[in-house]
C-alpha cells in the first residue's frame, strides 16, 4: 500500500488511517503533531459556535468528547491504544473525535519511543 501524502510503498500493518486517508507513520506523526495543530478555520468557528452559547474553554463538548478530554486529564498522557480501548472504539473512530478536539485546540498527539500518545495542549 502506498502513502497518500509522501507516496512511500508500506506495509499493509504500518498503515495508519487519518482522516479516511491511508499514511505511512512519519506522514501520521507530521499530521497528528504538527507544530501549529490548529486549523484557525475550524478554531474560530468552533469557538464562535460555543461563546454563543455561552461555553468557553473545554465546556459545550458531547460526551464522548468529554471522556476522552476527562481521560486524558486524568492521565495526563496516554498511548493511543489505551485511549481506544478505554473509550471502547475502534481507532478509526477515535481518530475522528481526537480530530475536533484537536481542531479546537484541546488535545494533541506526540511520538515517544515509537509510540504515539494523545495528551492535553
Ligand atoms: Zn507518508
């Protein structure tokens, strides 16, 4: 399978799917913890949404939401199997809630000794 971003030929077991895109590892890391995470797009919009509805900070998210941001609060850091398995879905899924709070600047996602963890910004 190739890369959809770097077009690196990987094997089919290293292939991490973001965003309905298949990625090599470096590519997923570049993505996930990029330096400037946010989408100011998608920020502004987000927080527009929330302050008219009087939310500020990490208030207004739905509950899944909340747990993985309560999780990770508690944790303090956690790999990213963990966080799947805690919130008992599959990565794919996980992948897409850790994308909003990530665009709303609430989490983000590191590499350490070749794993990927997901804490607080
Ligand atoms: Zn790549």
């Amino acid at each position: 399978m190739r890369c959809d971003k770097c077009d690196t030929e990987v094997a089919d077991d290293e292939i991490f799917v973001h965003a309905g895109r298949n990625l090599c590892e470096d590519c997923y890391i570049t993505v996930m913890a990029r330096p400037k995470p946010c989408d100011p797009g998608a920020v502004s919009a987000a927080r527009a949404s929330r302050e008219l509805q009087g939310q500020k900070g990490n208030q207004g998210l739905t509950p899944v939401q909340r747990k993985l941001y309560d999780y990770l609060k508690d944790k303090g850091k956690a790999k990213r199997e963990d966080v799947a398995a805690y919130m008992d879905m599959p990565m794919e899924d996980l992948e897409g809630v850790f994308a909003v709070l990530r665009h709303m600047c609430l989490v983000r996602g590191f590499k350490e000794n070749d794993t990927i963890f997901f804490t607080l910004m």
